[in-house]
C-alpha cells in the first residue's frame, strides 16, 4: 500500500529560528500532498496543498510567509515554519495519494518552540 | 460550505460489545466521498472504511461498518466486537472537490475508549 514518512518526529527549536519538516511518498508519486496542523485534542486542520512544481495553495487565515511549502519533486514536499513562535508549537501531519481513494498521512510531527 | 459534525465527544464501551459513532455532514454537492479514520494514541492517522455517495450499499471492512443516509446527510460507523486496540480518536471527513484537488473536510472527532 501508499506509505507516506515524515521526518523528524519530533523537534525542539528556540524561538526566532526556523525549521524543516519534510513529508516523503516512498512507494508512489504524488504531485499533491496536504499540510494540516492540529492542536491536542482537536481535529485536523488543513494548512495547504503542496502542489508539485508550482506554488502552494494557503487556506485562508495560514500565513504563508511563515509556513513555506516546496514541493520540489513528485516524492517529496517539505514545510518550513519561519522565525517560529511559542503559538507555532503543535502537531503538523502531511498526507498524500490518490484522491478520491483517500489520502494517506504521514506520522506527523510534533514541534516544541522553546 | 461542507461542514461535518460529530456530536458526541467521547464514547466508551465494553470489550466484544458493539458501538455506533454518529456523523452528519450538510453539502449541496451530489457526488463527494465519505470516511473514517482512526487516530491511537501514536496519533498516526488510519483509514477505517470510506464510501462513495453514489453507492447505495453500506461499506463494510470486517468489524467496521457504515450506516450512509444520504437524504438525512448521516453517515454513522458502527464497530462491532469491540477491541481494546479500537480505543482511538475517530474523525468522519468529507471530501470534496476544490480546482480539481480532492480535500478531506474533517469532524471534531469522538474520543472512543474500550473497556475491559
């Protein structure tokens, strides 16, 4: 089946640096992959569509300065959070796949900013 | 604009027994996809069961089962001999099609816990 890794699983960063979480499909290409972000305790909330080799489509109210989004080849798309915040800390899941098949997610990522 | 609600926070039942989470769903669109995911306390996200809106029979994935109602926009997954293993979050998504791109529009999830 599709098997989509995120790496790392976890990460401490201090506050004002940036950091890379990147989102792999191991066994397909994926020229969409989804960025979401959720809070404990709480749903999924959908971040951005990583489209390969154009821009991302932000939803509205992510900002898109702060969360950059390439997705430089059919197999892999990285989010960086910028200049990252104490309120930036949270769970960050990639998925990708076919469509209407459904998606597969990754093991997400859990961001600490100290 | 889709919305999906999952009304009942948390859950709990007894091991082998059954139980049903609720979801309803409110879209005008006629054609969209439906399912379910687990999230343990890994917090890896897994497929449970999906259905198509134009296919009148309820899936079914060994234990797992869908009760779709597409007139009533409901769409309950009942989970039969429960294990201790289904202990999870479990969210209902919607999917629905935005420029082409296929997106999941999810619930806010019911806590399941199954006791022993």
């Amino acid at each position: 089946g599709a098997v989509v890794s995120q790496h790392p699983s976890r990460v401490i960063c201090k506050s004002g640096t940036s950091v890379k979480i990147e989102c792999r499909s191991l066994d397909f290409q994926a020229t969409t992959m989804f960025w979401y972000r959720q809070f404990p305790k709480q749903s999924l909330m959908l971040m951005a569509t990583s489209n390969e080799g154009s821009k991302a489509t932000y939803e509205q109210g992510v900002e898109k300065d702060k969360f950059l989004i390439n997705h430089a080849s059919l197999t892999l798309s990285t989010l960086t959070v910028t200049s990252a915040h104490p309120e930036d800390s949270s769970f960050y899941i990639c998925s990708a796949g076919t469509g209407r098949s459904g998606y597969t997610f990754g093991s997400g990522t859990r961001l600490t900013v100290v | 604009a889709q919305t999906v609600t999952q009304s009942q926070p948390e859950m709990s039942v007894q091991e082998a027994e059954t139980v049903t989470l609720s979801c309803t769903y409110d879209t005008s669109e006629n054609n969209y996809y439906l399912f379910w995911y687990k999230q343990p306390p890994s917090r890896q996200m897994i497929l449970v069961i999906r259905q198509e809106a134009y296919k009148q029979q309820n899936a079914t994935e060994n234990r797992f089962s869908v009760n779709f109602q597409k007139a009533a926009k409901s769409f309950s997954l009942k989970i039969s001999d429960s294990q201790l293993g289904d202990t999870a979050m479990y969210f209902c998504a919607f999917m629905k099609i935005t420029s082409g791109t296929y997106k999941y529009i999810f619930g806010t999830g019911t806590r399941l816990k199954v006791l022993a």
